[in-house]
C-alpha cells in the first residue's frame, strides 16, 4: 500500500518539477520518499536541491504520454486568491456563554 502511494506521489513530484514548481515538486517528493524510498524518488530530490533545471524549463522535453485522466473525478476549484482572509471576531451572547460553561464542566458518564 505504501509503494503504490508513495508511486502517486513520485508521480505529482515529476510533474510538478517539469512545470517548474519546485516547492510543490519537493514536498510530494519527500512524501513519496517517506512512504516508500526508490532511487528514482532520491534522485529527484537531489536534483531538486541542487537547483538544477527541469527537462520543460531548458526546452528539451522528453516524449511522454499525457497523465490519464479519471471520468469519475470533480475538477478542482480555483482559488480566488492565496492570502489568507482574515478571520472575523464572533459575538456571542451571555446566555451562549454561560451554555457553553455550563456543558463543558459536565462529567462524561459510561
């Protein structure tokens, strides 16, 4: 089971290193070092440490199927942005607080 994962993450490491996304290409490189370690996996996060440039980023790419794709997935969401939104600062009632008190010094019974 690991291997296979560790495979899935190999996977999402080389492409995302093609694409010239090292910081992504490193976490999920490391992942697939920790479930399951190859010498294609460290040889990855050698080259990824070393700053070398991927195949895509010189111009000379290799001949490579494309990924297949899965009929039964969603597509994910862009994100409208990266910055973090601020967290609002919730109000609460006095009742509300004395209810939370007052559940949260009950004793759990079996």
């Amino acid at each position: 089971m690991n291997a296979e994962g560790a495979e899935s993450a190999f996977a999402i490491a080389q492409r995302s290193y093609d694409s010239g996304d090292t910081d992504k290409a490193l976490r999920f490189c490391k992942k697939s070092i920790s479930l399951h370690s190859t010498p294609q996996a460290i040889a990855l996060l050698a080259k990824i440490e070393s700053g070398a440039p991927s195949s895509s980023a010189t111009g000379t790419s290799s001949a490579r199927a494309p990924p297949a794709t899965n009929p039964f997935t969603r597509p994910t969401p862009a994100r409208k942005s990266s910055a973090p939104e601020p967290a609002a600062k919730r109000e609460y009632t006095a009742d509300q607080v004395a209810m939370v008190k007052r559940v949260r010094t009950c004793r759990v019974t079996e």
